[in-house]
C-alpha cells in the first residue's frame, strides 16, 4: 500500500524519510490489521499536534489509496491529536532528583548537579570553559550568543553548584565537564536509561511489542526542577527571571502556581464581617 502510494504522484524527501521513520515503529502487516489503535500507539514519538496530524494525514492517504484499490473494506478512522491542553513543565521533586542522582553515570553527575543547582540549559553546561568561570567571585557567564534571550548572563553560584567547581578543578584545562579527556557535546541515551532506572521514565512501546520511544523527564526538566524549586522556596518571580536570563515574565509566570505565598495573608477576607 505504501508503495502504491508513492507509485501515484512524486513524494518528497521529507514524506519518504517519514514514511521510513513510521516504518521502524510500525511493522508491515495485512491492511486489514491495520487499526486506530495500533497507529495511535506507534505514533507515540511525535511529540507535536503538528507532527502527528502530518504523520495521520499521510497514512490516510495510504489506507484510503489502499480502499481504492480494493484491497481494504473501510478505513480505519484514525485518532485526531489536538493538544488543546499545554503540557505540564515536567519537574522533579527533592526526593524524585536523588533517586535520578543515584542512577547517573559517574561522568554525568557533576553535570546534572549543576544544571539543577544553576538552572543553565544543557548547551551552556556542556559549553562551559574554565575561562567564564569565577570562583573567587562565585560567578559563571554565558555570553549573549548562546543564551536563547540574546543577553549575556552572569550567573551567582550556590554553594553546591561552588562543591561541583571545585570537584572539577584540574580535570581540563579548557572545559569544565569532560568525558574520557574530550568536552561533551550531547547528551544521549545514558541519561534516559537513567530515568527510567529512576523512575521518572518510561519506553513506549509500539503494537508488536517493539521499542517506539522514550517518555518521561528529559534534560531540559533540570532547568524546570530548578526554577520550581526557586519558587517553593518563594524566591520572588522578578528575582528569579533575572536568575534564569528570561526576556519576559511570562515564560517566569508557568512557574508561578507553585507558590501562593504571598497569596496566604488574603485567604480568610471573604470570612470577614465588616
């Protein structure tokens, strides 16, 4: 049927390599085992509206290409993914990050640490030089060009995001965080595999029983432990948006149910008489 389907008109780059990532999740089967369920599940890994809708649309095709043809009855009506509702920032709790902690591998440990201590995006960590490093100041930068705001940012240093410096002193003399001599350019499946050791993630599994993907915390949920954390602790927004390097308030402001602090002293007014 997907043959076919390419067959009727020129397709793309970008339909085919879809069609061969759907591919590795989704086996090849009878059309008429192909089921809205089974191609909901296998579409786990995209992790848009946008992205899935593209997938649907294009196995619609296929299938009804395949009714055409007489080789299939009906189509299956597949799932519609709106994703009306945003996504809760994935963050973790003070005891969810030791669990998480134990499970890293060494070399990873000192990086988390600080993320989840500095708030710093992975690109910032892993990026980071001796040289924008100030210990005796208890400072890091990161220059404008690497922060997503365009403004450069200084960044005060926690006494534990100072213990993980200092454990890292003499290791290179250019990058702070090093893997086996070399500076760490991503992040991959280690810390996954770490999570769902954790138990803060999950693979997702496609309908043959086969691995579809990954679901759960990922990196970027450091900086969101980080700045959740910050608001528990009722460090004021404005403070905390400077201590992050966001442009606008309002990315601060997801934050903001985490804390009703200052809400607290209002909450028995409707209960007074006047």
């Amino acid at each position: 049927a997907v043959l076919l389907w390419c067959a009727a008109a020129p397709r793309s780059d970008s339909e085919l390599l879809s069609l061969a990532k759907f591919a590795r999740v989704y086996n090849d089967r009878l059309v008429t085992d192909v089921t809205r369920e089974s191609v909901h599940t296998a579409l786990g890994f995209c992790k848009t509206a946008g992205t899935y809708t593209r997938y649907r649309t294009m196995i619609a095709a296929i299938l009804n290409a395949a009714k055409q043809e007489g080789w299939l009855r009906e189509v299956p009506k597949l799932v519609v993914r709106t994703d009306k509702k945003t996504k809760p920032r994935k963050w973790l709790t003070h005891e969810e990050w030791v669990r998480l902690y134990a499970e890293l591998p060494k070399h990873m440990k000192p990086m988390a640490q600080f993320a989840v201590e500095t708030g710093l995006r992975q690109a910032n960590v892993l990026g980071l030089t001796w040289s924008r490093v100030d210990l005796a100041r208890k400072l890091v930068w990161v220059e404008g060009s690497e922060m997503k705001s365009g403004d450069a940012l200084a960044v005060p240093l926690s006494q534990g995001a100072l213990d993980v410096l200092r454990g890292q002193v003499g290791q290179d003399v250019e990058f702070v965080f090093t893997y086996r001599g070399k500076p760490i350019k991503e992040i991959k499946t280690a810390f996954q595999a770490a999570c769902i050791r954790a138990g803060v993630g999950r693979n997702l599994c496609a309908a043959d029983g086969k691995l579809a993907g990954y679901e759960g915390f990922t990196w970027h949920g450091l900086r969101h432990t980080w700045a959740t954390w910050h608001v528990q602790a009722e460090t004021p927004l404005d403070v905390l948006q400077k201590l992050g390097g966001w442009s606008d308030l309002r990315m601060v402001m997801n934050y903001s149910h985490h804390s009703a602090g200052h809400l607290a002293q209002f909450a028995d007014n409707a209960r007074r008489k006047k």
